[in-house]
C-alpha cells in the first residue's frame, strides 16, 4: 500500500528515477513523509535514519514539489474556445464574454470550480490561487462555493474575494449588472477572512482580497481593500500591466501609469501579487523590486491575447517573486500547470535566450509560486515543509529515446502526474482521481457551458 495508515506513520518514496527538489539538496534516495510533511530527503545510497511503515517504489517517476498556480478563474472553464472571443484582444475578449460570464448561475460555479481544480490536479498541481470577481444576483456565496470544492478534490487553495466597483455607466469595462457597492465588497470580504483564512505552513484555504482590474474597479475600493487587507493580515491581488490599452485606461482614467496608480492606492507593498505583469519600465521594475511586490507569470494566456511577454528574469533580478498561473480558462484555455511550466520557459526563452534552464521555469511554478502565495511551506522538497508532491512517468511514446528525465518533463512535454499527494495524503492514483467520476462531470459541465453560452 502506498497511503500512510494514520498520520502518525512513516512512508518513504524510495530512489526516485529523478528529482527536482527547488533548492540545492539531493534527493535521489527519495524522500521520508510523516504527519504531512517531509521528515527526510535522502541523498543516493541513503536510508531513513527510522522504520518506515510503509514504501512506495518511485523508481519509474520523476518526483517534484506539488506545482503551485498563482492566478486562475476557475469559472472560465466553461467558456472555452467560444468563437465569438477566440480571436480577439483583451477588451474586445472580455466585452464579449462579460454578458455571458453575468448569467453565471452557483451549480455552474461548481461544476465550473471542479473541473478547473480537477484539470489542475492532474497535471501535478496541489494549490491553486483563483481569482473570482463574477457577482451576479444569485451568485453571492461564489467563495463558499468554491472552498466546498476544493476541499472535496483535497487541494489547497488561495481563493480571493474579486470585485467589479466600475462599470460601463461610469467609464468601466464591465456591464452595470456585475458590478457591486463597494461597501457589499468589504463586509463580504471580512467575512470570508473570517470565516475561511488559516494561518500556518499547512494552511488548507486562505483568502485574499482582489480587486479585478484597474478598468472594472474605483480607486476607492483599491484604497480601501488595502486597508482592511493590512487590518486582518491577508494578501492582495489585482491584474495589472496586461495590455498597452490598460496602460492607455489608466493614463486616462486616472492620470497615472499602473505602478504609480498601484502605489497611489497603496498597494505597492510585499502583501501584494499581480496577474500578468508585463508592461512596466525598467523604473518600474525597480520600485516592484525594492517594494517585494509579486507577479503571476500567465505565459499562455499572454500569447493566446497577444499581451506582450513578462520580463522574468529582469523582474527576479530585481527581487520581484515571480510564479506561474494558468490564468483563466477562457484565455488558455487550459488549467494545466506542467504545461504552462513548459510555455513560460518557451516564452522566456525566446526573449532571453535558449540558455534559460528548464529547472528555472520549474522553480518558477514551485518555489517561486509559492514566494508569490506568502506560502513559506510549499514549493520545496526539504525537512518540515509540506508533503505536497508531483510525480511523473516518463514510459508514454513522447519520451521514449529522452536522457535527461527533469529536461523530459518539459522539452517532451509531460502533460499527466501519475501520482500526486496533498499534505501526505494521495489525491492521484495511477493517473486518475480516486471518487471523482470524470464522465459524469464532463457530461453535466459541458451541458451547463452550452446553457451559459446560448443564454
């Protein structure tokens, strides 16, 4: 057997076929998980310094830390490759689909919810921040909602209490009936923090306030959405820098370019994560730096909008923690976190050079996801931090005649965890999810996205 009986029992993963650890320790002899977390990492050669009550042989996988997905809107897997908005540009993407994302329904959001995370999970994913700012009448509770199922996969998450405050009556993108008051915003938000948010290296579900963007919010609720984020000690997050027209908006609307409209509201701070993060000067990335604030790298979803390229490595040079986000599925469209590795490193590569290594775009999806989350226990295979890990084969047609098994994982493009575990407990088995029956999901979900569409 390979599930530990009882938290208190000792389970070694032995001589992994190879290992990305996201630091500098060896793990060849694989790894000893007690309690949920990682007890040992064992170098080539080496045995746990104590019995272990159970093995698993991962002779045959190569082992990561959990992948870790910082930006998402898990409602969007319904509204994948619409016609309407496949070839399209941010704004006349989002004028497109709002109408339709406001007749978002909670069995939807479920259904919706559940895919995305099931998706996830099965490339190796094991947390996943969302982004959901779609409040529709009806649609009140889309938060509690999603906590029930992610707790249902066995995942972690970081889900934020997204808002619309600015809408076309008064000079936004969003139509009127998506949009919220701003006070129905905050007192959601304290409840949620409230209610949901753990604190701690095993924290299950925390909450994070997030704004949607500078052309669907005031400056009032980003001011004050920092405020009550500073007073209950949760992160924020927003879109910011997508697009030249965004940069354009801001310049209009509000006489600043984004970082100094990000600064004006007081969100130039290390409690804040940005999605996308692409347009900003080398000034620019220098205050980001020098503030600790982060960016979600959504290399897929930039070139599916043609948005422009990140400045990666110019934004790590400068000390911004950078992670990975598969963005929402309408711009993907996909929720697939070892193939948007493999796309940040395309990408990256092409601005930087083909010297960029495979482990870097790895450690941005691990450890730097998990810099990106204020997660300090994930993203890591080292003694005392969470057993949250991705394992893969690497016997299918598209690697056979590979050398390098980490380099495999994304050069041949792995797009399938065999086996992947959540705070020491397996949530993939032998490629499937044990108790989820797929088909009976696909079969309701794509039921419900044809509904959504056809209104």
């Amino acid at each position: 057997m390979a599930h530990p009986k009882s938290p208190a029992a000792r389970l070694w993963i032995r001589n992994p076929q190879a290992a990305f650890t996201a630091n500098g320790l060896d793990a060849s002899g694989g790894l000893v998980v007690s309690g949920g977390v990682i007890a040992e990492v064992l170098a080539a050669g080496q045995s746990p310094s104590e019995p272990c009550q159970e093995t698993f042989d991962a002779g045959s996988h190569v082992l990561l830390p959990g992948l870790i997905n910082t930006h998402h809107h898990f409602y969007q897997t319904l509204t994948r490759a619409w016609g309407p908005a496949a070839n399209a540009p941010l704004f006349p993407w989002l004028q497109n689909l709002y109408p339709v994302w406001a007749r978002l329904t909670p069995r939807d959001l479920e259904l919706a919810s559940t895919v995305a995370l099931a998706e996830l999970l099965l490339s190796g994913c094991t947390t996943a921040a969302d982004h959901h700012y779609l409040f529709p009448a009806g649609l009140e509770d889309a938060i509690d909602i999603e906590v029930a199922a992610v707790r249902q996969l066995g995942m972690r998450a970081t889900l934020t209490r997204g808002s619309m405050t600015l809408g076309t009556d008064d000079g936004g993108l969003p139509p009127q009936s998506t949009v919220q008051a701003p006070e129905v915003v905050l007192a959601d938000s304290e409840r949620l923090v409230r209610q949901y948010h753990e604190r701690g290296g095993d924290a299950v579900i925390q909450i994070a306030l997030a704004p949607c963007s500078p052309f669907s919010v005031t400056k009032g609720i980003m001011a004050e959405s920092a405020a009550l984020a500073e007073r209950l000690d949760v992160r924020l997050h927003t879109h910011l820098a997508e697009t030249r027209d965004e940069e354009e908006f801001c310049r209009e609307m509000f006489g600043l370019r984004p970082v100094d409209y990000l600064d004006s509201v007081g969100w130039l701070t290390d409690r804040t994560w940005l999605g996308h993060g692409i347009h900003f000067s080398d000034a620019e990335i220098s205050r980001l730096g020098a503030a600790g604030t982060a960016v979600a790298h959504c290399a897929t979803s930039n070139m599916r909008l043609a948005s422009g390229t990140a400045r990666v490595l110019e934004l790590e040079d400068a000390g911004v923690p950078v992670g990975l986000g598969v963005d929402g599925s309408a711009s993907n469209d996909a929720s697939n976190m070892i193939l948007e590795a493999r796309q940040a490193l395309y990408l990256q590569r092409l601005r930087y050079g083909a010297d960029v290594p495979v482990e870097r775009a790895l450690g941005w999806g691990t450890r730097g996801s998990a810099a990106v989350l204020g997660r300090a226990g994930l993203g890591q295979l080292a003694p005392g931090m969470q057993a949250d890990l991705a394992l893969f084969r690497l016997d299918g047609l598209r690697f056979s005649g590979s050398h390098d098994p980490v380099a495999a994982l994304l050069l041949c493009a792995a797009d399938r965890a065999d086996r992947v575990m959540v705070g020491g407990q397996w949530r993939v088995v032998d490629g499937m999810i044990p108790g989820l029956d797929i088909a009976g999901l696909i079969a309701e979900h794509s039921a419900a996205a044809r509904r959504l569409v056809n209104g």
